[in-house]
C-alpha cells in the first residue's frame, strides 16, 4: 500500500514538472504532453514545419498532404503502413494567413493519422505546447529528443520546412522579401533555414548542425536521410556540413514552390518495409518531379550520398588550386571571370542579386572550364566532376536550370564576383570563422561553414582559398587568409 502511495506521488509530481516545464515557455493555453512509446518500425519521418511565417497556409495544406498520403499507403499495402510513422513538430502564426484546422497559433507536437480529406486535420495531438521558438536549435534539439525517445525506428528521416538561404549573403532580393508564390525568406537572405516570424530568428547552418548532434544523431547513429523543404539548400557547402550527421541529404538549388514537396506521393505507395536511405532520398526527388507535371521550368531538387562528400571538397579545392597557378590576375582572370563563370549555370538575375545569391552550379561550371581550357584546368574540373557523379544518387532541373533528370549533377556551390561593387568584400559571412568574435551584434555574419577552410599559410590550398588570394591578398576585407 505504501507503495503504491509513493508511485502515485512519483507521477503527480511527474505530471506537474511536464505541465511547469512546458508552461515555462510562456503562458495561456491549455499546455500538455501525452506521449506514449510506441513500437519499433523500419522508418520514422520526422517534418519540423516552421509554419510562423507567411507559408502558414502551405503548411496546413501539407500536413494534410501528409495524412492523404498515409491514408493511401494504408488502403494500398497495410504491411508498409505498419512499418512507418510520420511525427510533425508543428508552429503555426497568429492571424495572419490562414484560419484552415483552427486558427491557433501556438507549437503542437502530432502523430500524423491517415485521412482523406484535404480540408480538415485529423492527426493526433501528442502534445501542445505554448508558442515555441523553431529558429532556435534549441528547440530542434527538443524535438528530436522526444522522437528518439518514444518513436523507435531502425531509420529516421528529417525534413526541416520553412524558407531556406542556403549559403547567402546579407541582402534581401529585390521585391521578393514577402514572396508567398515560393519558399523565399520573410526576412534578409541568409546562409540559414526556419525563420520564426513571432521570435525573429533563424538557424544558420551551424546551428542546424549542432541541433541535430545535440539529439545524438551523430557517427553511426546519425540520420538516414535529412532533407530540406526550403529554398537554395541544395549547395555543396549546406551538404557538406551534415556530412557526420546525415547518410543522405536532398535539397534544392533554385527556389522552391510553396506548395513545396508532394507528401502524398511520397508516401502513398512508399515500400516502408525494405526501402533504403538512398532510395527514399531519390524517391524524394522522383516524387517531386512528378509533382510538377512538366509546367514548372525553375525548379530543382537532388538526393547526395554524403559518405562520398569529402572526396568531393577536396577536388574541389584542387579545382581552386589549378584555377589560381593557372589564370594570371589579369586580363586572363578577368575573361575567366566573364567567359567561363558567368555563363554557367546560376541562381540569380543580374548584378543586384548575385550579391544576395552568389551560387553557381557546379557541374555547369566545371563543364564550361573543360570547354574552356586544356591541360591541368581541365583536368581538374573533370575530376570535380568525377566525384560530384559519385555524390549525386538523383537529380533533376526544369528548363530555366539545365533541363536533366539524371545522376551526375544537382549541387550548387559559391563562387564570389570580386571586384563588382565589392562584392568579395560583402561576403564575409562565408567563412569557416566564428563571426560573433568580431561583430557581436550582427548575425548576418554568422560563418562557422565547415566546408570554408582557410589556414593563413601563405599558400592557396583550397576553395576558399582562392577567394581570399584573387579578392582580398593584402588581408585588408575579410577575417580570413590564404
């Protein structure tokens, strides 16, 4: 009996702490968690939809899309449903795009239940939380931590949805800055994804970085798949910084739609029960392109192998090398500049938005130096070319972006203007330097980008490298040197 007095007292003090904990981060709703551990599956799909923004109305449309797809897969092969869970750590605003499932506006944690239809939510309400912050790594941390602990899986599939930035520098886009038609920021254009408009923040790439270690999905443990819903994610230097932490990464190099990826497709015949890492994130891919239906010329998107990605900088990085010893600063380096970068392929329009989105991709861009050059060149953009082939497991770009469906290109990666209305000097945020040591207060600057490696030497030894030598050699623009 005393016992039993003592287990009681356990739990009413567990209940308490659950209800103060999650009562700590604000106040005025009717705050809850009910979680219980479910059984293990092969896969658990995990969306982290950031719905505190102008993409409110996209985001109820998908968790829909999602119990659609559900719902089929269910009708379709029982067994398959049986093998997989999708859980969506929901944020939604207050007032402003959509009333669709209720008007509420606060942070819900849902266990995704089929339905059919598309007007009206049905999922389960694990738990419901005041307003939470989904531009605070924090609060990824949080919620992986729960699907860790109460959603077994042998795989586990994060797709983080909101807008995206890629790597990107500190000016917003000309009459874009409150884009609906498409996943562009709410805010300035950043190397960073989920802006939270209620909170006013962002996770830059660093920050997504360390938000998934922090919840242990690290070596061997780490993601199957990590994708991203957002716009511009698709640059090798994003993929490259979740190599430790993800086994395949999908993402966009253009914008993507509002509407972004299809759920319902994506799970509505999905073979949960034996299907891989790499052919989920290729399904991603395939499934998306279909989605569009041959009408949409400005969109792309890529599953990569990230176990091949390192391979892929340090080809890269001799890339820069061979570009440095062998095109003089100078009229050769400025027909380079002209001749060979500027007419690969790119995601911007115009001097103006280079500056917001200096990102090339680079398969085009190697394939424009081989035509180019001879000898060492292109030699070594052929072998950049080589190794994006064995990352690349599916890509695919509508007409504006090359016109493929194919597995040999579907990375981006930076690649600065110079001299152009300072344009070099403008992108100091792309650097493998903390930039809070020098300017606390601006976190347009943020840098930390792994794939950004530059030691001071002397010598031109990588990508970034290259920059550092053709754009700033006297130290004089930027924290970093060559």
């Amino acid at each position: 009996m005393k016992s039993n007095k003592i287990i009681q007292v356990f739990f009413f003090f567990l209940i308490v702490f659950s209800l103060v904990s999650c009562r700590q981060r604000d106040q005025g709703i009717n705050c809850y968690e009910n979680f219980k551990t479910r059984s293990p599956v092969k896969w658990v799909f995990m969306l982290y939809m950031n719905g505190d923004n102008n993409l409110e109305g996209f985001a109820v449309e998908d968790l829909n899309e999602l119990e659609m797809g559900l719902y089929n897969l269910q009708q379709s092969n029982p067994s398959d449903y049986a093998e997989v869970r999708a859980v969506v750590f929901f944020d939604r605003i207050e007032g402003e795009y959509t009333s669709s499932s209720g008007d509420w506006s606060n942070t819900r944690f849902y266990e995704v239940v089929p339905d059919n239809n598309m007007n009206r939510t049905v999922s389960t309400v694990v738990a419901n939380y005041e307003e939470m912050d989904l531009g605070d790594p924090e609060t990824l941390t949080f919620f992986l931590n729960k699907v860790k602990q109460y959603y077994p899986a042998d795989n586990y599939y994060l797709d983080i949805w909101n807008h995206g930035g890629g790597t990107r520098s500190i000016l917003p886009l000309p009459g874009k800055s409150r884009a609906v038609g498409s996943r562009h920021s709410s805010k300035t254009k950043t190397k960073a994804a989920s802006w939270d408009d209620t909170s006013g923040s962002v996770m830059y790439l660093y920050q997504i970085q360390q938000g998934i270690e922090n919840a242990g999905f690290s070596g061997s443990d780490r993601l199957e798949v990590l994708g991203f819903d957002c716009c511009l994610m698709g640059m090798t230097e994003v993929a490259y910084e979740f190599r430790g932490f993800a086994r395949y990464f999908v993402g966009s190099m253009a914008t993507v739609l509002g509407d972004g990826w299809d759920y319902d497709g994506l799970f509505a015949d999905l073979d949960a029960d034996s299907i891989t890492g790499r052919d989920f994130a290729v399904r991603t891919v395939d499934v998306f392109a279909a989605s569009l239906g041959g009408n949409t010329n400005d969109q792309t998107m890529a599953a990569s192998n990230l176990g091949n990605i390192a391979a892929l900088k340090a080809s890269i990085d001799a890339l820069g090398v061979s570009i440095y010893n062998n095109i003089p600063v100078g009229a050769q380096k400025d027909s380079f500049e002209t001749n060979t970068r500027d007419q690969a392929v790119h995601f911007f329009s115009g001097n103006s938005e280079s500056m917001a989105n200096p990102s090339f991709d680079l398969w085009d861009l190697c394939d424009q130096i081989e035509d180019d050059y001879n000898g060492a060149l292109e030699t070594a953009a052929g072998n950049v070319k080589a190794d994006l082939a064995n990352v690349i497991e599916k890509g695919y770009a509508g007409s504006d972006y090359g016109d493929y469906s194919g597995t040999d290109r579907g990375l981006a990666i930076f690649f600065s203007q110079g001299e152009k209305t300072d344009h070099y000097y403008q992108q100091e945020w792309y650097s493998s330097l903390r930039m809070s040591d020098y300017y606390p207060n601006s976190n347009y600057r943020y840098g930390r980008i792994d794939f950004c490696t530059a030691n001071g030497n002397g010598s031109v030894e990588t990508w970034k490298e290259l920059f550092e030598a053709w754009y700033d050699p006297n130290n004089t623009d930027t924290h970093d040197a060559f």
